[in-house]
C-alpha cells in the first residue's frame, strides 16, 4: 500500500526537492511504498486529510489533522536520521 506524501517548502521547489530525495530513499529501504509530491505551506490546509503525512521545511504552525513533520534537521544534516526515522514510524503505524 502506498503512503502519501506531500513534501512543503515556501516555494514549493528548493529544499522540498532535497528532503523528498532523502525521504523517499529511507522509506524504500524500511518498505515503505511512498507516492509524492511537492506544495508550499500554503497549499496544506487544502490538501489536509487526504494524505498520510506534511513533510515541512519551515514552520507551518498546528490545526492539521494529518501529522506534520518538520525536516530542517535533514537540510541542516543535524538530528537527520531521528527524523528519518521518526517519518517511518509515523507511516508504519
């Protein structure tokens, strides 16, 4: 069964790009069949219940119904892998 995520930046594009790249090759490796795609903040709240996760690089604040994941640890590469890992938790459970 395939996860949805969707990966939102400011732009939409930038650091979206990175963080899906490293997302969706963590969750192949734990068996996670992940479909994406890519927003910026303010498209979530449209997009809000019809995915299984919001992987964010800025801060997008709280009301979502699907969980949030804010990945700057992925950009920044410190406290990378507790969210890598903590993104397969959410999606295996």
């Amino acid at each position: 069964m395939k996860k949805n995520i969707v990966f939102a930046c400011s732009s939409g594009i930038a650091t979206s790009t990175v963080v899906a790249e490293k997302v969706r090759e963590h969750c192949e490796q734990h068996g996670i069949n992940v479909d994406s795609r890519q927003a910026t903040v303010g498209e979530l709240s449209g997009l809000d219940d019809s995915v299984d996760l919001f992987v964010v690089t800025s801060d997008v604040g709280g009301g979502y119904n699907t969980p949030v994941v804010n990945a700057l640890p992925i950009l920044t590469g410190i406290g990378e892998q507790e969210v890598l890992d903590q993104i397969v938790s959410l999606l295996k459970g």
